[in-house]
C-alpha cells in the first residue's frame, strides 16, 4: 500500500521525544530549551512545567522565507512569505497556515483533532509530534522548498492500537488571491478511506504554492524535495568547513549556525543573492549585516551558490556606484525591488572591509579582479570622508541613529584601517603595487589617528571613546582590537569582562551596547568573544562562549541568535567567526595565504577545522597540544603543506 510507510521509518519518528538524561545539554540550574540528541539532532519538548515557553523560528528557501511559533497551549502556527513569484511584482505575498488550516483527517468515520505537539525536533526541517490519542499518533515534517515558492507538509499518522483502523484524509484546495496577478495554493490531495493495521503508517502531503493566477498548478515532487533538504542538513553538519573539539555543544552550534547560512541565498530579479532572511528583511542586504558579518565565512563552507550569492550581492553595489557614483555611498538595498534606503552609516568603510576580505578567503584571482572596481569606490568614498584629523567622518554607524555617534566613530575608522589593509593584500595579488603601497599608507595614518583621537580613559578603563563627545564606555570599543589594532588591548578587554559593559555575561546574555543603557547588542558579543580569543584570554573565552551557546543556541530563543528580528543571518553568523578568525585566529595576507595564531584551551588535547574551502584550496587545521606546547599542521590533498610548534599565541605564516 503505497500509503503505509515501513515500520523502521515509524519508529525513528515517533521515539524522538524520549530523551535519554544523559544526552541532555542542562546545566544544575537551568534546562536547555533545545536538547542535544546523539544524532545531532535538536529537540524541544513541551512538559507541564513550560506549557508556554513558544518555540520561535525561521525556515528559507530561494523563493521563500518561513517563521513558525508553536507552544503547547497555543499550537503551531506559521507565516509563509514568497518573493520572485514574477520577477515585475513586489507586493508581499504572505500567508498564514493554523489549526484551521490543518487537513481534515479522519479515524474510523471520526474527525481527529490533533491538538498542540508536545515535541519538536530539528534535523535541517522541523518535525511535530503530536500527544497520542486513542491509539493514534500524528507527526508533521514542514520545510519550505530550496528552490520553489513552495512549503511542503508530511503528514504520518501511526496506528499504535492493537487492530486495524479505518483512516481517510479529505482532498481538498484552498485558493488566497494575493493581488491580480499571484494566488497562494494551499492543496492536499487526500485519501480516500483505507484500513491501516496495527504499527503501520498512513503518510500523506499538503502543499503551499505561490503563482502567477495564470499558471497551471504544479504537483510537487516532494520526495526530490525532501531529499534536497537532507543533503543541505548533510553538508552543514558534515560537508566542508567543519569545527572539531572536545565539546561537542560547541561543535553542534557551529553546524547549526553553518546550516541558516547555506539556507540564505534568496532568489531576486537581479538574480540570487545573500541575503539578511527573516520575514521583516527578506530579500534586503545591508553593507553590515551580510557584508560586514557575514561574508567573510562564507568561503569556508565551499558552497558555490553561497558564493556566487555573495558575489551578484557585491555586484549590486558596485552596478548602483557605476551607475549612481559613490555620494552618498549605498547602504543597503531593501524590499524586493532592492531600492537604496540607507545610507552614510559609515557603508563604505563596511564594505571595504569585508568584501576585501570574502575575496582573500574566496582565492579566486578572476573574482577579486572583477569586484576591484567596488574595491576601489569603496576606497575612494571613505577619502572624500577623511577629516582634518585623520579619521572617517560618518553620520552614524551599523546602530542606524539608535545610539549617538557623532560627527566620526570609532567603529567607520577601525572597519577603514582593516579595509585598507586586505585591499593592500589583494592590490599586492592583483599586480598593483603602486595601490598597495598608497592603501597601507592609509592604514598606517588611520592607526595613528585612531589613537590620537579616540584613545581616552573611559570610566576607570584605559580604552576608546567611541567619539570625540563620548563620555561613556561602548560595547563597540572592542572593534580595533578586532580589526588587528591591539595598542589598548588590555584596557579595553578589562572593560568588555567588566560588570559596567557585561553585567550578565555569566547568564549567557548579551554584552550592553552602552554602559548606561540596557539595551544589549547581540553580535559586538560574538565580535566579543573572538575578541577574548584573539587577545589571548582564552580560558575565560571559552567560559564565555560556552554560557552564550547554551543561552542563545540552546535556550528559548535559538537556535539562531537574534536581537531585533526573527532568525536574521546576523548574529548567527558571527558564531563560526569566533573560530576560525579568534580561537584559530587565521588571518589572510593574500589569495593563497594567511597567518595562524592558534589559542588551544588548557583541557583540550586537539581542535581542528576540517575540509575548509578558502584560498582556492581545500584543506585541514589541526591544533594539538605536545608538552606544554602547541603543533600546528596545515594539510591539504592528503599531504602536510606546513607544520609547526611553539608556546600559545605564537603566529604562523602559511602560504599555498
């Protein structure tokens, strides 16, 4: 019977809500909201002690962005937003799917009300399970399509009686006009009653489509579909760009922060870019969020459509400074029609910075050689915003006016000096030594500046004034330390792990993004504890890290770390960047090279970053401990390209 699924399927299904006590993340105090499984697998389960803690979360393929929220007293519901339906309409087409909308299933003639799950489990796409009700158990597999307007629902429904059942599901098609020109399909093709035996499975599908009114309706594939989704699960837990340590938390959070990455190519009518995901900002980009943040890991994960996003996103800055000219320099293209909003946050100081370095992790001559002309747009705004003093003048900064910033911030000229220096790296590749030479003079310059006008004892801390009127401590002073400037770096660390700026840092919670104010700032935390990593406090960075993990990435909030929307890419993004910039503290110094400067934590024998993409090679990282000393051995292709030993915090140049 083609609609009974096989017993072994059923029973990975329906034992995912027993968890062993062993395999759970809990601390004395508090339990992790999202549990470890030994698969790797996450899962929440509703209990009578939290009946109404919500599970809150974002799903995404190219043509569709989707928010569920599920709690036991309230069920499950979910928003789905499609975007490049038709490539000439940008109306929002959003739909909500509820109790309401759930197929009619029927048990013995008798409609079944499945009621609210009791468990949800994440594996790449969120699986449902229902409470058993006289024998009947209900598990839902939902995922948006990777590719289509499209969101998909398998439905399996186990007889845990002791005799046979008659089950049917009605056929059914829902049809929400959006506007003239697009209709949203909700369709379930049904089931026409049938007796289903004891232990077997009844398995049917409901399907969400977004199209032109015009177009015929298209039967989904849903098993190419489904597959689809597992091998993008496969590669973000176990394809290229792998963290391995002792702590296995540590490396879940890197593979489920990797996997909302590989989900953030959207599909526009300027073709496929990365982008910030969420329901409020897709399909937008910001020359922060997805440039500045997010970009340079990119590489790491050898996703060709992840960089080839990431490039067409950079081409829509350099196609509008063609076309539009660098005053004032774009910040960010939002909506579907990608329109230019924001503006003189300091954008071209973000853009400098990580497009320069995406293209030296990327390690492709023919992409830094294309995108050199924003390269140099970028470079040519921030002199025509160079003051009298030396630094970057900006209206404000990534706060976008919620915090003041004066007429120069520390951030636009910490972001500028690291800018100018991988543009230099790349000028030096490309065959330009005369920009090379002009670009680490800027540097040189911007350094010095830098200290003369933001260097200043804020609240008893030796650090940085954020700028020139600034007369409290900022949790972005934290940036030139970040960016490679560490001539204030004890001073400013001091203050970071102070009760003045992170007064909940053992709780996990976010570092302030002033001391004066409550509001916290999620991603200057993970800027933070790269920051601790490279300034080679690490013990307490790990300390650190391990509380924010299991906080954000396994508390009520995760798995994906927000701060004012749903499942935006940033801050997750930020999370792998705490390795591989700040524990493995690898920096580039060109298209096939870069320096290490690895910090192995006292209890960990080894850590090594497996099979990454960057530099145009492919290649491993492996970190162990040897005495009271670290050996580093770079490999790739099966050979060993260098090796070498010293104390913590010794730095390694390695060329391809």
């Amino acid at each position: 019977m083609k609609h009974i699924l096989n017993l072994v399927r059923s029973l990975v299904l329906f034992t995912i809500v027993l968890i062993p006590q062993y395999l759970t993340a809990a601390s004395k105090d508090k339990p992790d909201f999202w549990v470890r499984n030994e698969a790797g697998t996450i899962t929440h389960t509703w209990t009578g002690n939290d009946p109404d803690q919500a599970l809150v979360m974002n799903l995404q393929g190219l043509r569709v962005v989707m928010q569920f929220q599920a709690s036991f007293t309230k069920g499950l519901s979910y928003t789905s937003r499609f975007f490049n339906v038709k490539p000439d309409n940008f109306n929002k087409i959003m739909t909500d799917s509820g109790t309401d909308s759930d197929p009619e299933l029927r048990i013995n003639n008798l409609i079944q009300k499945i009621g609210s799950p009791v468990s949800a489990t994440f594996d790449g796409m969120l699986i449902f399970t229902y409470a058993e009700n006289k024998g009947i158990l209900v598990s839902r597999t939902i995922y948006p399509s990777n590719t289509n307007a499209l969101v998909i629902e398998e439905w399996q429904v186990r007889n845990q009686s002791d005799k046979a059942i008659k089950m049917s599901v009605s056929a059914t098609r829902q049809v929400k006009y959006t506007d003239e020109e697009i209709v949203v399909v909700r369709a379930c093709t049904g089931i026409e009653p049938v007796s289903v035996a004891a232990g077997e499975i009844l398995s049917f599908n409901v399907s969400i489509q977004a199209k032109e009114i015009k177009a015929t309706d298209k039967v989904a594939d849903v098993d190419k579909e489904h597959q689809a989704r597992i091998d993008l699960a496969k590669s973000a837990w176990h394809g290229p760009g792998r963290l391995e340590t002792p702590d296995p938390a540590l490396d879940l959070a890197f593979a489920l922060q990797k996997f909302h990455i590989l989900e953030c190519p959207a599909e526009t009518y300027k073709g496929i870019i990365t982008h910030n995901g969420s329901l409020r900002y897709s399909p937008g980009i910001w020359a922060n969020d997805p440039v500045e943040y997010s970009s340079p890991v990119f590489p790491f994960f050898g996703n060709d459509q992840l960089n080839n996003a990431s490039l067409n996103m950079y081409r829509i800055w350099m196609d509008y400074c063609k076309e539009k000219g660098i005053r004032p320099f774009p910040g960010s293209f939002e909506y579907a029609s990608l329109k230019l909003v924001q503006q003189e946050r300091g954008d071209d100081a973000m853009v400098l910075y990580g497009l320069s370095k995406f293209l030296l992790f990327l390690g492709d001559p023919k992409a830094a050689t294309e995108m050199w002309p924003l390269i140099e747009f970028s470079a040519q705004s921030l002199k025509g915003h160079l003051t009298k003093e030396g630094i970057i003048a900006s209206e404000t900064d990534e706060m976008e006016g919620r915090y003041p910033t004066g007429d120069a911030n520390l951030s636009t000229s910490s972001l500028a000096y690291s800018g100018y220096r991988q543009a230099a790296h790349l000028a030096h590749d490309l065959g330009k030594k005369s920009v090379e030479i002009d670009f680490n003079k800027r540097a040189d310059a911007l350094r010095k500046a830098i200290e003369v006008n933001f260097g200043a004892e804020m609240e008893g801390y030796k650090t940085y004034r954020y700028f020139k009127e600034n007369t409290t401590l900022r949790g972005w002073i934290l940036l030139p330390i970040a960016m490679g400037i560490n001539d204030r770096q004890e001073g400013t660390v001091a203050a970071l792990l102070s009760d003045k700026l992170w007064p909940r840092r053992m709780e996990g919670l976010d570092i302030l993004a002033e001391s004066t104010r409550p509001t916290e700032w999620a991603r200057e935390t993970y800027y933070a504890l790269r920051v601790l990593f490279k300034a080679g406090r690490t013990e307490e960075a790990l300390d650190l890290t391990r509380r924010v993990v299991k906080t954000q990435v396994f508390g009520v909030q995760g798995p994906y770390p927000d701060e004012d929307a749903i499942d935006m890419l940033c801050p997750g993004s930020l999370y792998p960047r705490v390795f591989t910039e700040g524990m493995f503290g690898i920096v580039p110094t060109g298209l096939k090279s870069f320096t290490c400067t690895p910090w192995l934590p006292k209890e960990w024998p080894r850590m090594a970053l497996r099979d990454l993409h960057t530099f145009g090679k492919t290649w491993d990282l492996l970190v162990e401990r040897v005495g009271a000393q670290q050996k580093i051995t770079v490999s790739s292709g099966g050979k060993i390209v260098f090796t070498g030993t010293g104390e913590a915090g010794k730095t390694y140049s390695v060329k391809f």
